[in-house]
C-alpha cells in the first residue's frame, strides 16, 4: 500500500562529485540520466593494484576542489598548482580497477594526472575516468525488477537525504555538546526539504521536474555509513575532540537489520523514469510511501 503527498515538499540542494572521494560541486538545477547526475562520480583515483581511494585511508581528498571552466575541469588543492583536465576526458589506455565487488576496465587519465595527485597525497595515486562502454550494474538485490547501472559510485546512481534527518541529527549532536554538522559530511545529491526526519526510510518513490517531463526516482537501498562523515570537508580532519562523531551518536539510533546492523543515514536511488528530464533547486517534490 502506498500513500502520495505533495504539499511543503522541495528539492533544496542538488551536488554532484566529479572525482569520487573528492570535493563537491553545487548545482542550481541538473538534468537527469540513468547513470543520475551525468558526472557523478565519472572519475576515481585507484592505486598500483587498480584499488580505488577514498578518504577512509586518504582524508586529504576532501580537499580537492573541482571546477568546470569551458571545456577544461580544474582541479585545486592545499599546496599545489592547479591541474587543468579535458572535461570531455581523455581515452587513455585501459586499466582494469576495482570498486568494492565490481571489476571494470577504466581509461588511465595519463601521467601528468598521476603526478598531480601523487605528490599530493603521497601516495602512488592514479586518475581513472569511466568507460562509457562500460555497464557497472547496481545490485538487483535491491533494485528488484528495475535494471539499473552506475559509474564510480559506491552502489547506486544517487544518494537522497532528507534535511530534517540532518536537522534531528545536530538536535542530538547539540545534547551532548558536540558541534553541529554540515549536510556535506554525508556527501548526498539530493537534499529534500518537508520530509519529517528519516521519513525518507519510508520512502518508494519520488518525483522531480516538470510536468511535460518528470524524473522518477525509487529509493532502493538504505545508506550504511562509513566514518568519513566525521571528516571536515573543508580541512580533511577529523575534530580532535569529537574525532568518533557523528558514528557515535548514530549508533545509539540508526543501526539498521536491513544492512547487517549499519548505521544508516539517506537513501540510495536509482531513475526508473523521465531520463532527460531537469531537475531544479526550490521545485516541488511530490513522493510515495511504501507501507
């Protein structure tokens, strides 16, 4: 049984991340593929052995910046010069890289790339970008009848939250001392405002847009958090006084049997309908439970 509600419910924030792990890009309005945002997540950084990065072992990623300047993409980071990318990508060699279970075959963004983000990181970093011919399917587990694929994402094309989860969140954070958190801890593409907090548990399906050409969403997958939420996006660290949080005060809430007791916070999605169709910032979000 499902139930519909539309009134009070908006689409507050899109962001999308070009480089998986990296800095985060604030759009006004987006428009929508299978794949969702059409750059999410289209390049990885991977090491020797074609093993993704993130900032669970390099927190210094947050501080990566990126930037579309015609048809470049520009890459900014704490000490370095600007690297300055063709935002087409470049077909480079192929490289096969892993992200989590999946293995695919990715385009090596060449040398000049890997010194970039090597001598940044200190680490033998590599940038890969994703192979259009390549379909990385997401888990039918979840997905059910709806086929769906996704670049370099964790799992699923987008990641929704709702802004009184966050809200509710800080509330507890607050109680305890501990500072308030920015919606960019939890790295979402999608914020909506109206929801009741973690109401978008609940949540089947969404739809964004106009009404010549809606987007669908179906939110498939709860997100299980790993502890990059407790990293500054602005600094890459972790709060020396509350380094455990916000893990610690999720655990005491959110452990979730559907994922093997993660803690979870927002949605995994994916488009089920209207690819094609733009989304907007401060648009009406009209959405159905799932009882």
């Amino acid at each position: 049984m499902s139930n519909s509600s539309f009134s009070g419910t908006t689409l507050s924030a899109i962001f999308f991340y070009p480089i998986k792990s990296c800095g985060a890009l604030s759009l006004s309005c987006a428009e929508i593929s299978p794949l969702g945002l059409a750059l999410d997540r289209h390049w990885m950084l991977v090491d020797r052995q074609g093993q993704f990065l993130t900032q669970r072992t390099h927190p210094a990623m947050a501080c990566i910046t990126p930037a579309f300047e015609g048809d470049a993409l520009v890459l900014r980071a704490p000490g370095m010069p600007a690297l300055q990318l063709a935002a087409a990508g470049q077909d480079g060699a192929t490289l096969a890289v892993k992200v989590w279970d999946s293995r695919v075959e990715a385009l090596d963004q060449g040398e000049q790339a890997r010194e970039w983000f090597s001598a940044y990181l200190q680490d033998d970093a590599r940038l890969v970008r994703f192979n259009p011919a390549v379909k990385r399917a997401c888990s039918t587990r979840w997905t059910g009848e709806h086929r769906a694929t996704t670049q370099f994402s964790d799992g699923y094309p987008l990641l929704v939250i709702g802004q009184a989860s966050l809200d509710d969140l800080n509330a507890r954070l607050a109680a305890k001392g501990a500072p308030a958190l920015p919606m960019d801890r939890f790295r979402p593409n999608l914020v909506i405002a109206g929801w009741e907090a973690y109401e978008e548990d609940f949540i089947d399906t969404v739809r964004l847009g106009s009404e010549d050409r809606p987007v669908q969403l179906k939110l498939v997958k709860p997100c299980a958090r790993c502890p990059i939420p407790g990293i500054d996006q602005r600094s890459g660290q972790r709060d020396p006084q509350w380094p455990n949080e916000p893990m610690d005060t999720l655990a005491t809430y959110r452990a979730n049997a559907r994922v093997n007791g993660g803690l979870t916070f927002g949605q995994n999605a994916i488009v089920i309908g209207g690819e094609g169709g733009v989304i907007e910032v401060g648009q009406a979000c009209e959405w159905e439970l799932n009882f």
